[in-house]
C-alpha cells in the first residue's frame, strides 16, 4: 500500500502544522499551571484567556465569559444536556432532542429520562431536516431544554436553528445545540441563531483531540458537571489545557481566514464524486440529496445490495480510509440510527458509506477514491444474493 487517501474528515482531522507550532511553547517552556500567581502561571493564564477571547469572537459571543473549555464535543453535548436540565436544582421536567444526534447527546438525554426528567425524541424527516412544526407539536408546558444539532455528522443537513429556537423560547425552554460539524466551516454566531448553548469540538476543525468548547448565554444557569478546583468560573473544573486553548483558537482563526476558499472547493470535489459514483454506479442514491441547506464536505451513499462494512475493508486495502456512519457507530454491525431516523429501509442503511472531505483533499484523491470505489462494489454485488433480489425487483417495478 503505497498510498493513504483521507476521506473521513467528519470523524476527525490532522493537525494543521500551524496549529502545532502555535501550541508547542506551551508544552515546553511555558508550562505554567494559569491558575498559578507566579510569572510562569500569569503567562498561561494570559495564553487562556486571550485564547477564549479570540474563540468568543470567531463565534459571535458578547462576552468571552460565555465560552466554557472543555475536553471536547462529548463533554460539552453531556454537560448542557444534563448541566442546563439539572441548574438550580431541578429533579423533573420535559427536555426535547432530535432523534439523529450524536449519541454524545442522546446518551445523557437517556440518562435524564431514567433520573426524573420526560424526554421526547422529534424525528427528521426523509430530507434530513427538523421541521419547525414537528418541534412545535412536540413541545408542552414543562419543556425546560430542546436540543437539536446544527450540521448532521452522517447525512450534513443543517438544520434551521433560529426557527426552532425561536419555537423553545415561545415555549419558555432553553435551546442548546451540537455545532461539532458547524462551527469555522459555515457562516456561525450565536446572536443570528439565537441559541442559549452550543457544543464544539477542536480536533473537526484540524485542532488538538481531545479539546473542545461549550457556549453558554450570559445569564443561563448551569450546574456543573466537572467538580473541583472550581476553574472556569465553577462551571468546570480541572486544570486549563493551555496547549489545547492555544490549539483551537489558532485552529479556528484558519477555518475562518480560509472558509471563503475552502468550502467552494470542498463542495466541488463532493459534487465531483457524487456524480462519479451516482452517473456509475446503479440503485445508488446520495441521502437527502433534494435538501439545499447542507455541509460541504460531507457525502451519504446509500449503495444498495451491499454491507457498508465490506466497502470499508476493501477501501481500507487500497489505502483509502472512509466510513459507514460515524465513527462510533462502526465496529457494531446495527445500521446507523440517523439513516433509520431519515426513514432509510434497515436492509438499505447497511449499505451506507459516508465520504467526508478536507482541507488536504485533492482531486487526484477524488478520482481515485471513484474509480477504487466502482469495482469493489460491482465484485461484491456479484456475490449478494441480496442485490440479485433487488435487480429483479427493480426491473419488474
Ligand atoms: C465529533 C462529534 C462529537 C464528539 O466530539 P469529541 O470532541 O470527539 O468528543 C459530537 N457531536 C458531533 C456532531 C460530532 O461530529
């Protein structure tokens, strides 16, 4: 193998060399703990906080108290879910979630629906969208929290946020969403969506794994979920990662200074193979393909008469790296639970393969991601007796 071809970008991404150099100071010499009152201290502190301000600012905050760091999108998604259903004490109420999160939120959503709180699951619809009037219906008296995502990590729908936070205000609830494949790839501020919290993650956006951060509205009260030292105004505890501060401001300066050429060029190279493997491949679709509100560097297939699985290992052996859902989801052999939310048959969700591209996509790659992918489907099809059923059906119909 002599070649590696990245196409899994919504799973993760490299470090951007500029982000590494921006952060090895402070793995080195200027490792002073920010909560230390020594120069060596004062100098991390001075690092953080110009790190959270430059963050609060690329993501339209008023004030860069409203930005909480984190270890990441997971800890942001489990914090406002439990941290805003939970502030002040509370022990019940109703908290609304779409039922295609990230399971980052529909895990403490499940956790809230077992200690005390009711949860309502609002279904998207086939073009992959949360209509506002789905929430709406969903909604009663004691709705305290509703959290929908932003941009969708499988399918890359975004959806219409300021509609749906809108609808939570009316009804006196708070509207938190997960921004992981949103925020420094699409235009964001958090006054035009008029959201209350927000999760993000450093290592979507070529920053450090391990880092993300949570938006959180002047005035909102959370309880905190990290407990101790009482770091980040007691909303978190822990000492600050300096280095991962540093990362994710500098990692997000650069989406917002290259997003203007960048997302042109990625949704180029989508569409270049979507039309590769749509005009060459038959019963292939590309999921939601009639919605005009999506992510430019994420691509859904639904191939028919094929396990997703089997792709993948196949892909893997010519050294090009994709995906069947997200990335949590592989390793068990259930058909992602978005597709099934989107109303995609369970025998056809198997045969999903998920193609998300980057800032180090080129069209080489492309082309050759294509031209791997037609064979290795036209083999295995070969040999399902699966696809045989579904040609003769098609054909019949
Ligand atoms: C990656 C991702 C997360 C999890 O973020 P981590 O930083 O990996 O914990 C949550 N939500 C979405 C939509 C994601 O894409």
């Amino acid at each position: 193998m002599d070649r590696t071809v990245y196409l899994d970008y919504a799973a993760t991404t490299p470090v951007d060399e500029n982000v590494l150099e921006a952060m090895m100071p402070f793995f080195s010499e200027r490792y002073g703990n920010a909560n230390s009152l020594y120069a060596l201290g004062r100098d991390a502190y001075t690092a953080f906080e110009d790190a959270r301000e430059r963050v609060a600012a690329l993501m339209g905050a008023t004030h860069p108290g409203e930005v909480i760091f984190t270890s990441g999108g997971t800890e942001s998604d489990n914090t406002a879910l439990i941290g805003l259903a939970t502030a002040g004490g509370r022990i019940k109420g109703h908290v609304i979630v779409s039922a295609f999160e990230h399971h980052a939120v529909l895990a403490p959503a499940e956790w809230l629906g077992k200690h005390g709180f009711t949860v309502t699951e609002v279904s998207p619809r086939t073009d992959g969208l949360i209509h506002p009037e789905d929430l709406q219906a969903a909604m009663r008296e004691d709705t305290v929290l509703v959290s929908v995502m932003h941009g969708n990590n499988e399918i890359g729908t975004i959806q219409p946020l300021r509609a749906l936070a809108d609808i939570a205000h009316a009804g006196g609830a708070l509207m938190h969403t997960d921004a992981a494949q949103t925020l420094g790839k699409i235009d964001f501020d958090v006054n035009d969506l008029g959201i209350d919290a927000a999760s993000f993650s450093s290592h979507k956006i070529y920053g450090p794994k391990g880092f993300g951060a949570l938006y959180l509205r002047k005035g909102t009260r959370i309880a905190p979920y990290m407990m101790g030292g009482g770091q980040e105004s007691k909303r978190r505890s822990g000492t600050q990662n300096v280095a991962g501060a540093v990362g994710f401001a500098r990692a997000l300066e650069i989406m917002d200074a290259e997003r203007a050429t960048e997302a042109p060029l990625l949704a180029a190279l989508r569409d270049r193979i979507v039309e590769g493997v749509l005009g060459r491949l038959e019963l292939t679709s590309l999921n939601c393909c009639e919605t005009k509100a999506r992510l430019p560097h994420i691509a859904n297939f639904i191939i028919k008469g094929v396990e997703g699985e089997a792709m993948l290992l196949h892909l893997d052996a010519k050294g090009i790296a994709v995906s069947t859902g997200s990335a949590c989801s592989s390793g068990s052999l259930k058909p992602s639970h978005v597709l099934l939310a989107i109303g995609c048959p369970q025998e056809f969700a198997h045969g999903s393969l998920r193609v998300s591209l980057g800032r180090y996509t080129t069209e080489k790659d492309a082309d050759y991601f294509v031209d791997e992918l037609i064979p290795i489907v036209e083999r295995l099809r070969s040999m399902s007796p699966l696809y045989a059923k579904i040609k003769a059906e098609h054909s019949a119909g």
